[in-house]
C-alpha cells in the first residue's frame, strides 16, 4: 500500500500542474456547495464526505486507468502477477486518502468562513461499524463496475461525470431529494427515522 501511495503522490508531482489545478477545483467546488446551500439545516458533513469520497475515488480512477490505456501502459499491468482489478482496488485507497486530504481542507477553510453550514453527526460506533460496511459495498460495487466499463470501453469518463452529477443531486447526501433517496436509506439502516 505504501508503494502504492508513493507512486500516486510521485504521479501527482510530475503532474503538478494538473495536480494543483484539481486541487483548486474540488476546493472551489466544496466550498461552493456549502455557499449556496439554503436548506433550513445545514449539510450533514459524514453524507457530503460519503458523496465526495465515492465519486471522487471512482472519478481519480478511471482518469488514470484512462491514461494507462491511451499510453500503453495498461499493457504492462496485464502482464503483471495481481489482475489489473486487483491493482486498482489496492490503489483505491490512495486515491481515498488523496480525496480525504482535499476534502478535510476545504471543510477547514469552509469553517474559517462559513460556520453553522454544516453539522456532524454523532454516532456510535456501532453506527459507524455499519455505516463503514454499507458504504464500502456500494463503493466496492460501483468502483468495479467503473473499472470493469473502462477496461471495455477504454473511456467512459462523461459517463462517469454524468453518475456524479446524478449523485449530488438525486442521492440525498448533498442536497435533499423529493423522493426516497440513498440518504434515507442509511438513515433507515441506522434506526435514525
């Protein structure tokens, strides 16, 4: 795992300028989200960091396994030992950690600016326990469909862009959707209704 994180953060500096450029985005976008946000309560910070972090990480995937397909250099990893699965469910983590880092960044600025916009939750642990589970398996199932949509057809990013765009509208983690939605669906799962 740790070599894992240094060649992300290696392909991160040769990349600076990409790099610091999507750094500014994600922090302009969250921080925008909390700006225009005008519910009665505020965001609930644990459903925007699940948001975030699921399209996020199957985002920063599929950009790079894009990129080793246009280079050739997916050629290299099928030849390896591990399945090309196998290397990017181990690479998910740092692209989590990755995603983490710019998400707590933003929320610290976002504090300094905007205070009382969001709330965290308080939960047991065994709420988190289950929390934990149930996120990773609907992350699990979609970061495989995601990777195993661009091993097919080697460029499925708008695709992508438009499932994101479908989650920070319609999931109920970001904004509050007029129907069931995948927030409820963890506030049912954690007795919270």
């Amino acid at each position: 795992m740790f070599s894992e994180l240094r060649r992300y953060f290696n392909y991160r500096v040769r990349y600076t300028f990409d790099s610091i450029c999507e750094v500014i985005y994600s922090m302009i976008f969250i921080t925008g989200i909390i700006i225009i946000f005008n519910s009665d309560k505020p965001i609930n910070l644990l459903y925007f960091f699940i948001y975030y972090s699921i399209t996020n990480v199957i985002l920063l995937a599929n950009e790079e396994l894009e990129f080793e397909i246009r280079t050739n250099q997916y050629t290299n990893i099928k030849t390896t030992r591990r399945t090309p699965m196998m290397i990017y469910i181990a690479r998910s983590t740092t692209y989590f950690i990755w995603s983490t880092l710019i998400f707590l960044i933003s929320i610290i600025l976002s504090h300094l600016f905007f205070n009382g916009k969001f709330f965290m939750p308080s939960l047991h642990l065994v709420d988190l326990v289950l929390m934990s589970i149930l996120n990773y398996a609907v992350f699990f199932i979609l970061y495989t469909m995601a990777i195993k949509l661009t091993e097919r057809f080697k460029r499925v990013s708008v695709l992508l862009n438009l499932f994101n765009t479908i989650m920070l509208f319609y999931s109920g983690l970001v904004f509050p959707a007029p129907f069931v939605s995948y927030a409820d669906v963890l506030d049912i799962f954690l007795n919270k209704k």
